[in-house]
C-alpha cells in the first residue's frame, strides 16, 4: 500500500501536541463553519476543556452573526471571518455588544477568501466543518500551511482528491466523520497490509424498509426527521437518499487507499457501531458509541490524546439490541452511483457532488420530489463524460466541472417541474 494521508501514527511534529504530563499545550484551533452543528458541538467540547485548546480563530458563512459574536467572545478568538460581506455590519454591532469598554475586538476578515485566510493563520490544528465544496480552498490551504487538518468537510476530499492527496502528508488529516473516525481507530488494531476490508455503517436514514415506489411522494419534513442523528438540513437529506454513504466510501477509498471493492455498506439502524474493519484472519474490530459526533471531534482534535468524558458512554448494565442488514441498492441507487463516478475519479465526483447539492436545494424548494434528485443526479454525470483525470488535474478543472453540473442540474430540474406542472 501506498502513504495514505491518514495514519494513526504520531504527528509529525510531535512538539506541538498537548501534552497534560508536561504541560505543553494548550493546542491552537481554528474552527472553520463555526455556527454550524460540526462548529457549534467543537466549541462546547473547547469550553469543557479549556487547559486542552485555545480557538485563535472562527469562520462562518455570516448568516449566523449573533452567535458568532458570542462564540468569538466567549473564547476570545483574535480573528472572526465570514464568507458574506455585506454580514460584516451586522457582525461588528454584534461584537460591539459582547464586548466590554477596554476589550479588544477580534480582526473581522470578510469575502469568499476568508475562511481560506483563516485556514492558512498560525495554528496547529484546522477543523473544517464547512458543509459543501465550498470547503476545498480551506481545506488545500490548512495543508499547504503545515496544519493538522480535522476534516469534517467530506466534500472537499472528495471533489479535490488527487489535489489533497498531493499536499497531505502521512498523518496530517484526522477524519472527523464518525464512520472515518471509527475506521480510523479500528485500522490502528493492525498492519494496513492485514486489512481485508472496511465495512460502513449507514443508520438507513428515515426510509429505512421502504420501496422506490413508497419514497415516491415523501416530503422533505419526512426526509428531514432522521431516526438517530441530529445534522443540518443537507447533510441530513443527504441521509435520507443515502448519497451521504456514498460520499464516504469515496473518501474511504481515498483516505486508505483501499479499492471499491474492500469497501462495504451495511444498514445498522441503531447507529451505534460507526464502522469497522475486517483484517485477513477474520477478525473484525469495530468502534462503538452511542451516536454524539462530539466522540470523532474530540478524535479530530486532540489526535493522539484522546480527550476524557468527551462524549457519553454506552451503559452496558442495560440491555439492547444491535442489527445488521443488507443495503437496497434499487431504492437507494446512490451508493452504487457513489462508487461508480469514485472509479471513474478526476473531475466525476465534483460533478456527482455539484448535482446532487443543486437537486437538494431543489427539493427542499419544491421544485423536484425525492426520488427525482437521483434520477437528476445520474443523468447530469452520464452527461458529463469523460472526466479531466490524473496528474493534469487543477482546481480550475475542478470549479470548471462543478459550475458545468450545477447549471445542468437546474436545466434538468426546471423540465421536470415544468412537466409536472403541465401534468
């Protein structure tokens, strides 16, 4: 195997982790999407741990200013950057109000190069929990910049692969999603080259059981009511068509260098088993907790400590149940897709992943029903062709490619409405 970007071997500058022996410490973090629900629970697991990490700075998108003000105050961050300009006025009345006579305001950076100014600043750990592509900017400078990166961001992993696995180096990104988190924790039980195969776990989302036919007429109140997980509206509609699971065995299969066919999904509703790993003498260790993604943030910030108390445990004394079943792959074709433009790689997973962002706006507006954001999805990426592949890959191909999906996704979903609404 190949140097994969993630190993749970020790940073690379081992001077800079915390040490609670020593007393070196506390670690420097930047929280990128800090309003966020990645953001808002990194921030209570600092406040909990004040000896352990100090934020030097927070990003957000800006639509979110009072709590923004708040949590820059509250943790005294030097720099607050927001993605939306015309935020800033409303941001600095906000401080102004937090902030006592005397007290320093923090630096406000505003513009779309802000949370990439902030990723790049003087740290040593970068959490990006930005939701969408947009995170790929970030999430290339953290690493040019020498930073440890916690990526919750999948997105940017996914649609800039090649160009991240050329600035990571071995240990630098620590996953923050909790299926990634869990591999990464069960990979450390052995050799890579023990490893026979990663198995994902998925909860099923809210339409576990059902049909195509039955997901035909769901709504996006019913998509949005997720049986195990408390998310933001993307990601958690992204469960219910199961595209989330297939955006991580993608970042599975570029995290560990592991192909397709080593990667499995299986349905465990109870989402208490994150994921595990299957090495060559049958034995499987999984990674276990009550679902809380304060656990992966914790993994993602403290990396190698591990940060006590930082989620709940299970209570073994009580009993319970644990299943396993089969993933439908014709009522929830995403995954099979997922891998698909995954093996194609280049510029196809920014285009499956532009789509399917544009197809979810759409329906939460409306204007597509559930099962149509897949059929739109795989239409636009059969449409696409043969993607830019290989060392000839830029970021440039990648926007160029995203901008292309997403126009052509709102081409698509504005013939199907309006076939509809004719009908």
């Amino acid at each position: 195997m190949t140097d994969s970007p993630v190993s749970p071997a020790p940073l690379a500058d081992p001077h800079l982790v915390y040490d609670p022996l020593t007393g070196d410490g506390p670690k420097d973090v930047v929280i990128l999407g800090s309003t966020g629900s990645i953001g808002t629970q990194a921030i209570d697991l600092v406040l909990r741990n004040p000896g352990r990490f100090r934020v030097t700075a927070l990003s957000a998108n800006g639509g979110r200013t009072a709590l923004l003000a708040e949590q820059a105050h509250r943790l005294r961050v030097r720099t607050v950057a927001v993605a939306r300009e015309d935020a800033v006025p409303a941001l600095r009345e906000a401080l102004a109000e937090r902030y006592g006579a005397g007290e320093p305001l923090p630096d406000i950076l505003a513009g779309p190069d802000a949370a990439r100014q902030v990723a790049a600043s003087d740290c040593h750990t970068v959490l990006n929990g930005i939701t969408g592509s947009i995170g790929l900017a970030p999430t290339l400078a953290a690493l040019e910049a020498g930073r440890t990166l916690a990526l919750a961001n999948k997105e940017s992993l996914i649609v800039g692969g090649p160009l991240v696995k050329a600035l990571a180096k071995p240990g630098q990104i620590i996953p923050v999603d909790s299926e990634h988190a869990a591999l990464f924790q069960a990979l450390a039980a052995g050799a890579r080259a023990d490893v026979r195969k990663l198995v994902v776990t998925a909860s099923g989302g809210p339409f576990r059981g059902r049909t195509r036919q039955e997901l035909a007429d769901v709504t996006v109140e019913d998509a949005l009511a997720h049986p195990t997980w408390a998310m933001g509206p993307v990601i958690t509609i992204n469960s219910a068509t199961l595209v989330n699971k297939g955006l991580e065995v993608i970042e599975a299969h570029l995290l560990y260098d592991l192909p397709f066919e080593r990667i499995e999904v299986v349905v465990h509703p109870q989402s208490y088993v994150h994921s595990m790993v299957e090495f060559t003498d049958g034995s499987t260790i999984a990674q276990a907790t009550p679902p809380d993604m304060r656990g992966p943030i914790a993994i993602g910030l403290g990396w190698p400590e591990r940060v006590p108390d930082a989620a709940p445990a299970f209570d073994w004394s009580k009993a319970s149940t644990w299943e396993f079943l089969p993933l439908d792959n014709e009522a929830f074709p995403s995954v099979n897709l997922a891998r698909h433009v995954g093996r194609l790689a280049g510029t196809a997973p920014a285009v499956f992943n532009a789509a399917n962002e544009e197809c979810v706006e759409a329906f939460r507006s409306g204007a597509l029903p559930f099962n149509g954001i897949m059929e739109t999805v795989t239409r636009v990426v059969e449409e696409h062709g043969t993607p830019v592949t290989g060392t000839s890959l830029t970021v440039s191909d990648v926007l160029e490619a995203e901008t292309w999906a997403r126009a052509r996704a709102r081409e698509l979903t504005a013939t199907t409405a309006t076939a509809e609404a004719r009908a």
